[in-house]
C-alpha cells in the first residue's frame, strides 16, 4: 500500500475513533451519566463525516498524523505540532475511556471494608491446607502430562506447516505462493483464538475432561509454533541456499540441506519453550473444563474454601516455577 493510502487511511480513522470517543465516552457516560444508546445510521453518517474531515485536514493543511506519516520531512513547524498534539489528544481521550469503560474507582479499591476483607481472604491463601496436597499433586501431574501431550502431538504438524509458511520457500511459483498466504490467514486466525476459546469448544464436543484440554492446546500450539518456525525459516541465510540450488538439487534437497541444517537448533529451543508455555496454559485452562489442577482450583475457589486454593495455588507456583527453571538450562545448552 502506497504512503499516500496509508496516510489517508490512518486519518480517517482517527477521526472515526475520535468522533466515537467523544460522543459515546465523553458525551454520553460522562455527560449524561447514561448507557449509549443502539448505534443508528445517522450516528454512523456522523462518524464517517468525521474521518473525512480529519482526512481532508490532512490532504491540505497537512497538520494530522497522516500527514506527519506522508510527508514528515517536508512539513512546517506548526504543522509538526498540530501533527503532535492530535496524537496527544487521541492518547487523552484513549486514557480517559479506558477509565470510564473499566470503571476504575481507586476509593473502592481502598476502602475500609474492601481492605478487610482482602486481609482475611489473603490470610487464609497464606496458611495453606495442606491435607489435599495428595490431589493437587496428582492435579497437576495431570496438567504436565496435557501439556506434554499437546506439545507433542502438535509438533509434527507445526513443523511441516513452518516450512510452508515460509514466503521465501513459497514465493517460486503463484500456486505455492497463493497457498503461503493462505496458509498464513488460517495460522494468524487460530493463534488469535486463545486457548480458553478451544477449550470451551472441545469441551462441547468431547466432553469436559483432559482430552479436551489437551486438544485445545494443540491447536493453539500448532498455530504458535507455525508462526515461530516460518518466521525462522523466513531468516536464515540465503547463502546456502543459494549454494544447494547451484548443483542442480530437487526443491526438497534444498529445503533439506540448505534449510534445515540453519533452523534445528531454534527449532528445538522454541519447541521447549512452547512446551514450558504450555504447562502454563494448562493450568488456567481448566477453569473451563480442561481438566487438571486449574479444575481443582476452580472447584475450591467456588466453595470459598480459600485454605485449599492457597495450597493449590503454591503447587501452580512452585511447579512453574521449576519448569521455567528446567526449560531455560534446556535452551541454553542447545543455544
């Protein structure tokens, strides 16, 4: 996309994003202290005339971001700064809604009442009961085991798809070129869909379980790991490459002896630091269902039975932490 379109693009944006901020966070939450209204077509009409203002400001006065963007070294002083002080706006205006949307109250937060009862909830997670450390050890074996096994399992897959979404191996030819990009929407869609989101849709169709878990975490490790191995295969250097194809080699010699030689050694380390992001991951969740300690945590958090949740809370910690542990010598010895 050209410099221009960018520019043009980028403002008119900005001046949806402004005339939404001003109208549905300003006027309506703080003004009239109320809930927006449905959005009308009128109201739409608005915000579409708005960003072609902000547009034409910066087509001819050339004093918005866009412009700043488009013709940065040619601008004016005082275009410079209007330039600057719409960013400023737009981040005020950011801050603030984020404000007003989330609610944030710091009275309530150190309030009296809430202070208390934050004591008594963190002096039962600090005085562990430790009579369940039989099952959340045996939770969380379990959880070790799904992350393990998603690893595993989404491994092969994510290695095969690393190399064909790599542009510089696919852009030979239109059809493998077309499959890349293809490939890279999917791949960007499903990483984009946290596991929590798979696991609610696993759990629908096999049941609330482990397997679900497990199977909800491939997914989303195939995705991860795709990304992290393109993008390797993407770096290395073309040099051999170049040198494999000198001799008349097939396209999958290439890959096998000009790529892969460069890419074993990240791929192994970012295999075990998906597998240590996974151990994670499981643990939270089976707050949906996925099985393993985050069902346990989830079963006693809803009893308020605040004992047991700090002691499973400190078998999460402590096995995290050990894994984190592991994984980083592992990584450094093959670095």
């Amino acid at each position: 996309m050209s410099r221009r379109w960018q520019s043009v693009l980028l403002d008119f944006g900005i001046g949806l994003y402004g005339a939404v901020l001003l109208y549905r966070i300003v006027w309506v939450h703080m003004v009239q202290d109320g809930e927006a209204p449905p959005v009308t077509p009128p109201e739409l009409g608005f915000y579409a005339v708005a960003g072609l203002i902000v547009v034409g400001l910066g087509l001819y006065l050339r004093c918005t971001l866009g412009a700043w963007i488009r013709w940065r070294q040619e601008l004016k002083q005082w275009q410079r700064i209007c330039a600057l002080h719409w960013g400023l706006t737009l981040l005020v205006l950011t801050i603030w809604a984020g404000w007003v949307i989330t609610k944030v109250s710091p009275l309530d937060l150190l309030s009296a009442e809430g202070l208390r009862s934050a004591g008594r909830l963190f002096g039962a997670l600090l005085s562990p009961e430790f009579s369940i450390l039989d099952k959340a050890l045996a939770a969380m074996v379990q959880t070790i085991y799904i992350a393990l096994m998603a690893t595993l399992f989404g491994l092969p897959p994510a290695v095969v798809l690393g190399f064909l979404a790599a542009r510089n191996i696919m852009r030979g030819h239109p059809l493998t070129f077309a499959f890349y990009a293809f490939l890279r929407v999917l791949i960007n869609f499903t990483r984009s869909v946290e596991p929590l989101i798979w696991a609610v849709v696993f759990s629908v169709w096999v049941g609330i379980g482990p397997f679900a878990g497990m199977l909800a975490m491939t997914v989303h490790t195939v995705a991860a790991l795709t990304k992290l191995y393109s993008e390797q295969v993407e770096s290395i250097d073309s040099g051999l490459v170049e040198a494999v194809e000198s001799t008349g080699a097939h396209p999958v010699q290439v890959v096998w002896f000009g790529v892969v030689p460069q890419v074993v050694l990240p791929f192994l380390a970012f295999t075990i630091y998906r597998w240590d992001t996974n151990v994670r991951m499981a643990t939270v969740i089976g707050v949906v269902g996925g099985g393993g300690i985050g069902t346990l945590l989830m079963q006693y958090q809803g009893l308020a039975r605040w004992h047991e949740v700090g002691l499973i809370v400190l078998v999460i910690a402590a096995v995290v932490w050990i894994m984190d542990y592991l994984s980083a010598r592992l990584r450094e010895a093959i670095a």
